[in-house]
C-alpha cells in the first residue's frame, strides 16, 4: 500500500470511529443541553443496546433470517435495541433525575453514578463477564477504494451513523417536539410559562439520546465482533471528551468533537505506539478544559443548539 492509499485508509477509518463517537456524544450533549446534567449512565445504556443487538440477532440467525431476509434482520435488530434502550432511558430519568431535578447538582451526579453501577452489575450478572460473539453478518470482503480497503460492515456504519445524526438535526430543528426541546434548553421557566409540556420535552430527551447510543452499541458489536458488560466505560470517557471538546449542548459539537477525537486516535495508532492511544483522548479533554471550557462550538451557558 502506498502512502496516499494509507492515509486515505486512515481517513476512512476516523471516519468510522469518529460516527459511533459522535453518535455516543450526542446522548450527552442532548441531556445537558435540556437539564444540564452529565448522565454517567450513558454508558451502560449504549452497552445495553449492544447486548439487546446480539440477543435478537442471534435469535433471528437462528430462525435463517439474516439469509433470507438481510435488511429486514438488520432493521428488526437497530429498531429493537434503540426502542429497548429508549424505555430504559425514561425508566432513568423517572426514578434516578426527576426527584433530584430540584436537588443540588451534586446529588443528581451522585444519582447518576449510582445508576452507571446498578446497571453496569446488573448487565454483569444476567450476561456474565466473558465476551458474548457477534453474529458475522457482514462477512469478511472489502471494497477496495482507491488502494483503501473499506469492509461493508464500515460503509454500512458510516452511513447509518450519518442519516441518524440528520435525522436529528432535522428533528431539533424542524419539528414541533424539537423547537419546544431547545426552548427548553434556553429557559424552562418561559418555556413552561408557554404552554410546552416540560416533563414530556425531557422524557424525549432520554429517549432519542440513549437509543442513539444503542444504535452506535450495536454497531460496535456488527463492526467488532464481540460486547461485554464493561465495554461502555471507555466508549463512555471518549464520547463525553468528544462532547466536551464540541461544546456541551451543541448537536454540532458533539459531532464535530466525536470526529476529530477519532481522527486523533487513528492518527496515533497509526503513526505512534498503539498502545497509548487511549491517552489521547485524555490529553485532549484536559487541553480542552483547560483552554477553552466551553468546547469548540459551545457557550458558557447551556443550550441545545443546532
């Protein structure tokens, strides 16, 4: 391979990395954006999603269906975790943050760090601490892209990342749900003083956050090859450096942040040691809050903005 087919595979895949990211972020940036809260939890909702993803596609390979009826499976599967893991969110928010929503931030982060535990030991238990097998749908052939080498399962990811980060951005900002969303985020007081339903703004809230990053788990899980119970925390610190290097609350951000963290960490495990990759993510996160707080697209007040 030459170089510039090398750094055209490096390109492709940050991008791919950089979507499921930047999909994670965006549960993020969507929480703080409407209640400023970080949900810690995150985490454990996109592993969630990853497991429901493997439990329903093992089934429906079982049955011959990945064969037979390959787009179907594929949308039964992302439907399924998202819609499983979007309850799940409001389950949260309804047990863990609305009781605490006038409580000091402390004791809303204390809650959510509780809930990060509950839900990491739970999926512990019932899925046990081995790596659980994805079903190899996809199959091993790769597109060669001018001297790249790009496997479908990447294309497919790419773009199914990119509709729904769209898809979002259209929601926000067209949608009647999405305007009272960010009216939200600016003043909740004014916004309830108007008539917008609060309670059910924020339920949406945790609903299209968590199933996004459902959908990003079990892409992980199509892409490599397996999940365990503990794989959300690292894609947790990455995601939430990715929202914080965007400008928390910003939909934008989170996706532009969840691009160049995976563009830095390709770069550095294609140029540098592998094995120190993951320090980069924390190097940038610190350089970010120590330079510019509020991120590259936010403002020093929270605010869904699109």
């Amino acid at each position: 391979m030459d170089f510039s087919a090398f750094i055209l595979q490096q390109m492709v895949n940050a991008l791919f990395l950089g979507s499921i990211y930047a999909l994670i972020a965006l549960g993020y940036t969507m929480v703080y954006g409407i209640i400023e809260l970080i949900n810690f939890a995150h985490g454990e909702l996109f592993t969630a999603g990853a497991f429901i993803g493997v439990i329903v596609l093992s089934g429906l390979q079982q049955i011959g269906w990945v064969e037979t009826h390959f787009v179907l499976t594929l949308f039964i599967v992302f439907g399924l975790a998202m819609a499983y893991v979007a309850v799940l969110g409001v389950a949260l928010e309804h047990v863990a943050y609305r009781p605490l929503r006038n409580a000091s931030r402390l004791s809303a982060l204390l809650s959510a760090l509780g809930m990060s535990i509950f839900l990491s030991n739970g999926m512990m238990l019932s899925q046990g601490v081995s790596d659980r097998a994805y079903p190899q749908v996809f199959g091993l052939e790769s597109i060669d892209f001018f001297g790249a080498m790009i496997s479908h399962s990447q294309v497919f990811i790419i773009l199914l990342a990119f509709v729904l980060m769209v898809g979002l951005q259209f929601f926000v900002h067209r949608t009647r749900l999405g305007k009272a969303m960010r009216a939200t985020a600016q003043n909740r007081t004014i916004a309830r003083m108007l008539g917008i339903n609060i309670d059910q703004t924020i339920r949406i809230t945790f609903m299209i956050g968590p199933a996004l990053g459902a959908a990003a788990g079990v892409m992980v899980g199509l892409y490599y090859g397996a999940v365990r119970f503990d794989m959300g925390f690292i894609f947790m610190i990455k995601a939430f450096a990715a929202a914080i290097l965007g400008g928390i609350g910003s939909i934008p951000g989170a996706v532009l942040g969840g691009l160049i963290i995976g563009g830095i960490e390709v770069a550095w495990a294609a140029f540098l040691p592998s094995a120190w990759k993951d320090v980069t993510t924390f190097t940038v996160l610190i350089l970010v809050l120590y330079l510019k707080p509020s991120g590259l697209l936010g403002e020093s007040e929270a605010d869904l903005r699109v």
